[in-house]
C-alpha cells in the first residue's frame, strides 16, 4: 500500500482514497463559491450602474400616456354614446314618420276602396237607368212607327180608292 506524507501525517493506502474526495470536494467548493461570489460581484456592479432616476421618469412618463390614454378612450366613448343616442333618436323618428304614412296609405286605400264602391253602385244605377230610358224610347219609337205605318197606309189606301186617279 501507498503510502504518503502531507505536513507530518502519514496516510496510508485506504485513507488515501478517502482523501481525494475529500479534497476534490473542498476544490469544487471553493470553486463554486469563487464563481458564486463572481457573479455577486458582476450583479452588484450592475445594479450600481442602473439610474432610478431614468426608470422613475420612465414609468412616470408610462403612466401619464396611459393616464391620457384612458381619458381620450373615455371621451370617445361618451361621443360614442352621444352618437348612438343621437341615431336613435333619428331611428324613432323615422319609425314614427313611416308608421304615420303606412296608418295614412292604409287611410287612402279605405277611402278609395269606398269611392270605387260608391261609383260601380252609381254605375250599375247609371247603366239602370239608360237602359229603362233606351226601352222607353224604343217603345215610343215603335209606337210612332205603328202610327206611322198606319197613317200611310190610311192615305195609301184612300189614294187607290180615289175615284180621280185613272186606272
């Protein structure tokens, strides 16, 4: 077995291989320490470089545009709401406008169905009349006619009875 010497004390064979986890774990952690102190290191100079002053104008800046931002998204939609209100009140005028012209077409076709029916009623008393007066007339024209006919043949037959007239 190996033996070694390390400041007066002599390590043999077994414990020697105790020994170099031993020191590869007090290696790695001071390694890892350094690197971990490095990093503090570099995060603290980092954080010494930030401006606040810079990020506290920034985020002041953030929240006076969002502030304007928000007010201008309120005044359009109180517009909005105005406009809307505003063609609403349009819609229901020209629901009632067409409603009143519908309820007066509707009007004007009672109307004019009630005139039509007056003037077939008067047409059909109308073409009544015409023709009771056309057979009156007829009537009397054949009446006249039968007076007529008898007259001629009255004188027809009193011309042939005339002696005067030479045969």
């Amino acid at each position: 077995m190996a033996e070694v010497e390390i400041a007066g004390a002599k390590i043999k064979g077994g414990k020697l291989m105790l020994l170099v986890p031993i020191v590869s774990a007090l290696g790695g952690g001071l390694w890892g320490g350094f690197e971990f102190y490095k990093d503090y290191m570099d995060m603290k100079e980092i954080i010494q470089e930030i401006d606040v002053d810079t990020i506290t104008a920034q985020n002041t800046l953030t929240q006076t545009k969002l502030d304007e931002a928000i007010d201008y998204t309120r005044d359009i939609k109180n517009n909005l709401r105005e406009d809307i209100m505003t063609v609403e009140g349009h819609v229901d005028k020209i629901r009632n406008e067409v409603q009143n012209a519908i309820d007066e077409m509707n009007q004007l076709q009672k109307d004019t169905l009630a005139s039509m029916r007056e003037v077939e009623a008067l047409n059909r008393e109308t073409e009544k009349d015409v023709r009771d007066t056309m057979r009156e007339t007829e009537s009397r024209i054949e009446e006249a006619m039968t007076k007529l006919e008898e007259r001629l043949s009255m004188r027809l037959q009193e011309a042939l009875d005339n002696p005067l007239v030479g045969n």
